[in-house]
C-alpha cells in the first residue's frame, strides 16, 4: 500500500476537485456543487480529502444523526480519482472519518453499497463492515444497495 499522500480537512477551495471527482466517478449521478457544499457546511470535520503531489486524489464525506438514541454515523461518500484508485486511499481517508466520528462518540457507522459494486465492498469489509440489510429501490426505482455497519470496540 502506497503513503504517498495526506489526509486533511476539506477546504472550500478544494471543492472544484471534489466535483471533478465526482463526475469521474458517478457520471450522471454525480452530486453537485451546491450539494457538495452544504456537506461542508454540515460535516466540516467528517468532510475530508487526501493530497498526492498538491492534487486532491479523493475525498470522503462523514457525518451523522441528530437522533440521540441510537446516534449513528455514515460514511457518505468516499471516491479517488481513478488514476490514484488501488493505492489504499479510500481505506486510508475511511478510517480517519471513522476516527473523527468516535470522537464524537459515535460507536455505529453506516453506508450505502451498491451490490455491483465490488471494490467498494472490498474496501469496506477491509475496514471491518458487514453487511447487515439489502434493500431494493434505496435510491428510488432499481436503484437497490446494501447498507454495510461497522461497530466501534470503544467503550
Ligand atoms: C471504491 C473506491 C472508493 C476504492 O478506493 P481505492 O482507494 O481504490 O481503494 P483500495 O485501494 O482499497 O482498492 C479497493 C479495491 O479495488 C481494487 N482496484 C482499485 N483500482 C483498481 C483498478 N484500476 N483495477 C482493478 N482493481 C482496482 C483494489 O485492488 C482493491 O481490491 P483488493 O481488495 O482485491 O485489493 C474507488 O474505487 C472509487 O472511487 N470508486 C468510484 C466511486 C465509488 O464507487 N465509491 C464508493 C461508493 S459506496
């Protein structure tokens, strides 16, 4: 696994990168500029990017409930340019997220797959989820995803 890269806090500044992301990696389904905004306004600490060479290489965005019982976190999004997918990056900007949510004590995480979608669930057992539900038209009309969860061993 490369580290040649860091993870900090998302700036507004990156959020050009963030949408050239997204684009490249959901196409159509790419969230907007606007969305992508109110996430940083919202997530701020849970929003973050990993740098290669003064590049943002991806991002993840966390964040969680307000509901006090019980307050569960979820993994938004998460997405690397595809010339820097393979290098553990992903992983790598998950379990800082993951970090910043059981800081928060949050013990419970949670995120949305779809079932095709092979790397990402790779990428997530590797972090320890499991899936614990499939549901179908998540997304509306045939847009069917498995909801992954991961429990913290933090007290
Ligand atoms: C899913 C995703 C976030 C994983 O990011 P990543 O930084 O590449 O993660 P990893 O380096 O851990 O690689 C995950 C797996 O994909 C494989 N992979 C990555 N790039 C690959 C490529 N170009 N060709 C073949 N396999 C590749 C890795 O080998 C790894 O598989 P392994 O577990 O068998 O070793 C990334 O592929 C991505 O951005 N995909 C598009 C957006 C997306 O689907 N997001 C997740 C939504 S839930």
């Amino acid at each position: 696994m490369s580290t040649d890269f860091s993870i900090r806090a998302c700036r507004r500044d990156d959020l050009d990168a963030v949408c050239d992301i997204e684009k490249a990696c959901y196409g159509d389904d790419a969230l907007d500029r606007i969305a992508l905004t109110q996430y940083l306004d919202l997530f701020a600490p849970g929003f973050l990017v990993a740098e290669h060479a003064e590049e943002v290489a991806g991002f993840v965005i966390a964040g969680a409930t307000f509901a006090d019982a019980p307050r569960l976190g979820w993994i938004l999004d998460v997405a690397v340019r595809p010339s820097h997918q393979g290098r553990g990056i992903a992983p790598a900007m998950c379990r800082r997220a993951m970090d910043e949510l059981e800081r928060c004590e949050i013990r419970t995480v949670r995120a949305t797959v779809a079932p095709q979608n092979e790397r990402s669930l790779r990428t997530f057992a590797r972090l320890g989820f499991h899936v614990v539900e499939a549901v179908e038209d998540y997304f509306g009309p045939n847009e069917k995803r498995l909801v992954v969860e991961w429990t913290s061993v933090r007290e």
